[in-house]
C-alpha cells in the first residue's frame, strides 16, 4: 500500500487578488509562509518517507517547509503544475468575466467542457491525465511508504475526482483551502479517500474563503 498525503501550497498575493495563476511562478505571500510553516507543524509527528512537490515555487516552498522538519530531499514532478489558463493566465477574474463572457461562465457551470484559449491552454482532462499517471508512478515506485505531494487547486480537484469515480463535472464539488491536507491511500490498485481539506493545523475546522482565481 502507498499513503500518499496530499497539500495545496499556501496563499499567494494573486490568490488574494483573484488572478488566475496557473503556471505562472508566483511567490508565497507573508500569511502564505506562515501557513507552510503551520502545514509543516501539523505534520512534524506524522511518518513521512518521501515528499514530492510541483516545480512551481509556491507548491516547492510549501513542500520544503515539510521536508526540513523530516531532514528530507524534495524530488519535483513537472506533472503536478498547475493548469495552464493560457491567455487567462495574470489576469483577474472579472477582466476574463469581461473579455471571454461564454467561456468562463461555461468553466463555472460546466468545467469539463473548456479548453482554456490561447497557446498551451488546457481543459481538465489533459490535467487529470497527467496528474493519474503521476499517482499512478508513485504507487509503484513508492509501495509501503508515505509520500507528501504538494501541489495545486486545479490539481488536487482533478486526482480527489478521478480517485473518487468522478468526472470533471464535478469539479466545483470539491474544496481546497491553502495548505490544506488531503490523505489517500492506494491497495492493490485501488484508491481510496481518507481525509478531505483538512485545515485543523490552521486553527479552524473550514476557512470559508471563496477564492476568484486558481
């Protein structure tokens, strides 16, 4: 069996904002760090054998403040970028609301039917493919251990779905919280849910922060 503990990185500034990021390298912000640090706090006692992070400095930063307090390296996994928003990408949420009306009310009723515009856009299911043939490698390279990923919004929805038996369409049904902690375990090459945007190490049970932008 692999456990595999699953993070979203801590708040950035475009978080706040509500400007779509995507893969666009951000940074953390002040309460971000802080964050990565409580998410590395609440995991101090938890085993954790390996940690594997997105390339994405806000999702490796989140990782490495896990890594340290458990002298681990942080392998990252190209795979586990964000979803590229394409043309979206930097841009705030109402100004896409403005310029693209028809696609992004449909990415709000009916995710699993856009394609983000532009060059190196994607839909959802470019997205869970790559990231379910990460999981998949991981079960197989890492039997028997506990592996950290830190990842992002749109990623972590797209493998929580696929896991569950879910399409796209449900996309919107499944929350991430910064720093969030998610746990799934696979057996004999079946996946389960243990432990669903748990935000204990934050203090509170739900944040109810609704944010614009992935």
């Amino acid at each position: 069996m692999i456990r595999i503990i699953l993070v979203r990185h801590g708040e950035t500034i475009w978080n706040i904002e509500g400007r779509y990021q995507g893969q666009e390298d951000t940074a953390l912000s002040e309460r971000g760090l802080q964050q990565g640090h409580m998410l590395a706090e609440g995991l101090r006692n938890i085993p954790i054998d390996l940690c594997v992070a997105s390339p994405l400095q806000r999702s490796y930063m989140t990782c490495r403040f896990c890594a340290d307090l458990h002298d681990l390296s942080v392998e990252t996994d190209e795979r586990l970028k964000e979803i590229n928003h394409g043309d979206w990408e930097g841009r705030l949420a109402e100004d896409i609301a403005s310029q693209y009306p028809h696609q992004f009310a449909q990415w709000h009723i009916h995710p699993e039917l856009v394609m983000m515009p532009g060059p190196g856009g994607e839909s959802l299911e470019n997205v869970r493919i790559r990231v379910r043939s990460a999981f998949d490698e991981y079960a197989r390279r890492f039997d028997g251990k506990t592996v950290l990923v830190a990842a992002h919004d749109a990623v972590n929805k797209a493998i929580i779905c696929d896991i569950m038996g879910l399409d796209m369409s449900h996309f919107w049904q499944i929350k991430q919280d910064n720093t969030c902690i998610n746990v799934m375990e696979c057996y004999e090459g079946v996946w389960r849910m243990v432990l669903l945007n748990s935000t204990n190490h934050m203090g509170y049970l739900f944040s109810g922060i609704e944010q614009k932008g992935l």
